[in-house]
C-alpha cells in the first residue's frame, strides 16, 4: 500500500508538471509574440513548400512607419474613412501587400492560432489574386501599396509591426517580392 501511494503521488507530479508545459511568459499573448509567431509561421509555411520568405528589420520599420502615418493623416477622425483607406494612401518607397487586422486580447492559444491562420490565409490569397483588383476592392484586410509584381512561387520579404489606428490595436504584416 505504501509504494501505492509513493507511485501514485511521483505520477500526479508528473501529470501536474506536464500540464505546466507552455506555461509562463512565451505565450502571454502579447503583441510581441503575436506579431513574431505570424511571421514564423509565414517563414515554415513557406520553407514547406520549398519557397523563401525572410523576415527583415527595415520590413519591420516600413511597416511601422504604414502605421504611423495612417494613425497621423487627418482623415483617420473621419467615422466614415476606414483603416483600409488609410494604409491604401500613404505612401511608402517600394511596392508592397499590407495585410491589416485588429487585434483584441487573444487569451486563448486557439484565439491565436485562429488569428495567424487567418492572416496567412490573406497573405495567400493576396499573392494568389495579385492581378485581380476586384480582390482587393473586396477584401477587408488586404491592401495593394504601389504597384506590387508577386508571383505564388517567388520569394518574398516580410515584416510587421503593431499599432494604433482609429483607436484599435492592429498588426499589419508588409509584403515585397524579395530582390534578387
């Protein structure tokens, strides 16, 4: 009875130890971890189906800046003027996607998977409906910047950044054919 009970408490040690398991400050849900977690994401997918998508830091900054200047531009206290039509105007060197979407607070790892999920699905169809303007004109979440050129095979540069716009948090995902 005694090596029972010793057997079923190092067993409940280790159920409660492996419950314990993603635990702790990598999935806080922060933007930071949002933000980084879609552009891995973005970098396996891609790695999987043989192709290259390479995160960059002045990716990262060309989106902050998207950012920035949507929240400033006079227009965003306009009610009827959307976040879309604020990204779609500013104007940035180079031609990108801006894939866009708010952000609340994603407690749940499933929230989170949902939200990556959805923001790489956009991505894919960005790329896939690059000449189709009445994609775009539909789309809710994805905007053309320039004149972007972006094939389904070729390979790309992203980066991201979060930020306010018109009051909401969003993450904005900025998309270039990566230069050869």
């Amino acid at each position: 009875m005694k090596l029972f009970k010793k057997l079923a408490a190092v067993m409940l040690v280790a159920a409660l130890a492996l419950t314990m398991v993603g635990c702790g400050a990598g999935g806080t849900g922060s933007a930071i971890d949002l933000k980084n977690e879609v552009l891995n994401v973005i970098e396996d997918s891609y790695c999987a189906d043989h192709k290259v998508a390479t995160h960059t830091t002045a990716m990262d900054a060309a989106a902050a800046a998207l950012i920035e200047k949507a929240a400033a531009d006079e227009a965003a206290k306009d009610d009827d003027v959307t976040v879309k039509a604020l990204l779609k105007k500013q104007t940035i060197d180079g031609n990108y996607i801006a894939i866009f979407k708010p952000y609340g607070q994603l407690s749940t790892e499933l929230m989170q998977y949902l939200y990556i999920g959805e923001m790489e699905d956009t991505l894919d169809k960005a790329i896939q409906y690059i000449a189709n303007e009445g994609y775009y004109n539909n789309s809710d979440t994805a905007v053309k910047i320039g004149s972007p050129v972006i094939g389904e095979d070729d390979s790309i540069e992203i980066g991201a950044a979060t930020g306010k716009i018109k009051d909401k948090n969003y993450l904005v995902l900025l998309v270039k054919k990566a230069e050869a």
